[in-house]
C-alpha cells in the first residue's frame, strides 16, 4: 500500500497567530498599535475571504490581550491634506484591509483626526481616541497617550518602523520637518464643524527627506529591542514605544539623517534578517 501525505491547504491558524504574538513580547492586558499587511500571512485555515482573514486576525490580538488589553490600528485618511471633509463615522481608511473592517466594529471607537484618525477596541479606548488636539504629533496627542501607556508596536509584516516615529520627530523637533496647517470640514452629529489640523511635514521636492527607517530597523534589532516571530508566510514585529522613543533620541545626535533616505540608501542595511 501506498503511504499518502495530505498536504494542508492553508498556511497559518488562529494559533499559529498567538503563538507569534506571545513570542514576539505581547502579554494579557498590553496596550497595541499595529500597521498590518494580513494578506502576507497567506491562507487562513478559515480560508482565503477578507473577512475569515479578518476575523482570524483579530480574534488571535483578542485571545492574547484579553479583556484588559486594547488594539489599536491606523485609519489615516490624510482628508485634510487632500482638500477632503472627514466623517469619522463614513471616511475609509487608507491603510488596508484590517484597519478598515476593524474601525467599522460596532465596539471599536475612532479619533476626530481629520488626517491621521485611529480606532481602537479596548478598556483604553475611549481615553485613547477622545479630545484630539488640533496638532497631529504633539502634546495630548494619541502618540503621546500610546507612550504614556507603555504602549507597544506591533506590525504585521512590515519592519519595526511606524507612524510613532514621527510623534519622536516631533517631540525632538527634528530640522528636516516643520508644522504646516491644514484646514477643512470635519462631520460631527451630521453637522460641519470648521476645523484646524497641525502636521509636522517634510519638504516633498526633496527626496532625500522621504521617510525611511530601514537603519532604525537594523539597530533596533542590533539592540535586541526589536523582537520578531513568524506566522504562514509572515512575520509579527515588535518593539516597545519607549524603546523607540530611547533609541531615536540616543542615535539621532550622530546620525541626524537617521529616519530619512539619506541615511537608508546605504547597500550596507539592505540585508536586513
């Protein structure tokens, strides 16, 4: 007789995920902020539909944190800077497919940030999405909140970079970024409210000032602050906002270029593990 193998036709399972998770540094009654890219995992063992991939995803992050833990994910929209109103209710997110089932939750709350909202489902997530300042990255701001909880970075197969980085920016009042105003319409209760929104901005025309955070990445992970686990085909990364905040602070005085592209073009952090 013939001896079979069946060859399983998805690749990764609910806990597959919090096995990654736990490994990667989350524990019970954590704090998260995570950017996502959930369809590098692979197939679920729910199978390949947006919303088995979606539920796989957030029942693993809810399973690990439990009822006293809170996610938090990115709904950007950037309306203000594209001459657009923002509805927190009805504005989609801009930043994949996670985040934008996630805000639509009947449990998950989202901020008043015309251009870089968040929403959040949790314990602390009404303190963390509530009285938005009109500044994107400065003081009261979501970031500030995040680091005031300890909180954590999760992303879901990217680097160790993130949007918290340019609240660090910020609060080091970095030269290469200045504060620019943006004005528009936010909808409120089904009424135009005039609004302002202050973000700490980079000169377009020069290249060399894109983000980039392959370096921060690379001596994260040098340091051993930066943790990473592996779930199908993908990767969770970790690392503390404290962590981040430590690093940049400490670093930036020899490598000022150290979030930009004029530090990262080096071939030399290019082989990144």
């Amino acid at each position: 007789m013939i001896k079979t193998t069946t060859i399983p036709n998805f690749d990764y399972t609910k806990s597959d995920l919090i096995d990654a998770f736990k490994k990667a540094g989350i524990r019970t009654g954590d704090t998260v902020f995570s950017h996502s890219n959930i369809g590098f995992f692979g197939i679920s063992e729910k199978g390949l539909s947006r919303e088995n991939m979606f539920r796989t995803v957030l029942t693993a992050f809810q399973e690990v944190l439990g009822p006293g833990g809170t996610l938090v994910v990115p709904t950007f929209t950037y309306s203000f800077c594209r001459g657009q109103e923002f509805d927190p209710e009805k504005s989609p997110s801009t930043c994949g497919l996670f985040t934008e089932m996630f805000r639509q939750m009947p449990q998950a709350l989202r901020s008043q940030d015309p251009i870089f909202s968040v929403s959040a489902i949790g314990p602390k997530a009404k303190s963390l999405t509530e009285n938005v300042p009109e500044d994107c990255f400065g003081k009261e701001s979501f970031w500030e909140l995040l680091l005031q909880n300890d909180g954590l970075i999760c992303n879901l197969n990217f680097d160790a970079g993130s949007t918290f980085i340019h609240y660090v920016e910020r609060r080091l009042d970095v030269p290469y970024r200045f504060l620019k105003r943006f004005d528009g319409i936010l909808i409120r209760d089904g009424q135009k409210i005039p609004k302002a929104a202050y973000h700490f901005c980079r000169d377009l025309s020069n290249p060399k000032l894109k983000a980039r955070f392959e370096l921060f990445d690379f001596i994260g992970r040098e340091k051993g602050l930066v943790k990473t686990s592996f779930a199908g085909r993908g990767a969770v990364v970790v690392i503390r906002t404290s962590d981040v905040f430590d690093l940049i602070k400490k670093e930036i005085r020899t490598i000022p270029e150290l979030l930009t592209a004029a530090a990262n073009d080096f071939k030399c952090i290019s082989n990144l593990s």
